[in-house]
C-alpha cells in the first residue's frame, strides 16, 4: 500500500536550518507530484510547497517563499524539504503529501520546532 514516511524534524534555533525528507513506497513516485504541509498548534493545516513529478516546476507559499527549498530524487523514491532562516511561525507538523488518481496519501509528520 501507499506509504509516505516524514524525518528530518527536530529543535531549531531561530535562523537555523532543517532538511525533511520524505520516503515513499507502493506507488510509483516517480510518476507523482508531491507536497509538502505544516500543521501549526491550533491553526489549519497550510500547504507549503509542491514539485512535479519531473522537478520542473515548484512553486511555495507566501510565508516559505525564498526560504525553502523542495526537491526529490527519483531514484531514492524521496522528497526533501530544505529550511533555512527559520522563524518562530515556522514550528509545526510538516506533512509530505501525494495524490493518486484523486486520493489524498499523507504521511504521519515530522515535528519541527523553532525556539530559542
């Protein structure tokens, strides 16, 4: 079945930098578009970024713009989300997410957290 495995999170100092990953298995991920989420404690989840299936294109949410970086390696079935000049706003569940002939697959989330 469809797995979607997140890691990478952890505490950050504000200014600091994380890389997510994100192993996928039991789909062809290479044939997959791929996001990735946050959760913040009591707010909505908010999507973050997306890449296509090739990495052609990518594109990001107003709040990460010019600050992350997502990415995959085809061969490795994974996606990366690079984090840099974290902020505070940033902590979060980062979620890696693909949708599959309509169907949402989501991962179980990594907790980042950015404090002093």
């Amino acid at each position: 079945q469809v797995q979607l495995v997140e890691s990478g999170g952890g505490l950050v100092q504000p200014g600091g930098s994380l890389r997510l990953s994100c192993v996928a298995s039991g789909f062809p991920f290479s044939s997959s578009p791929m996001s990735w989420y946050r959760q913040a404690p009591g707010k909505d989840r908010e999507w973050v970024a997306i890449i296509t299936d090739n990495s052609v294109y990518s594109n990001y949410g107003d709040s990460v713009k010019g600050r992350f970086t997502i990415s995959r390696d085809n061969a490795k079935n994974t996606g990366y989300l690079e984090m840099r000049s974290l902020k505070v706003d940033d902590t979060a569940i980062y979620y890696c997410m693909v949708n599959i002939l309509g169907s949402e697959h989501w991962g179980q989330g990594t907790r980042v957290t950015v404090s002093a």
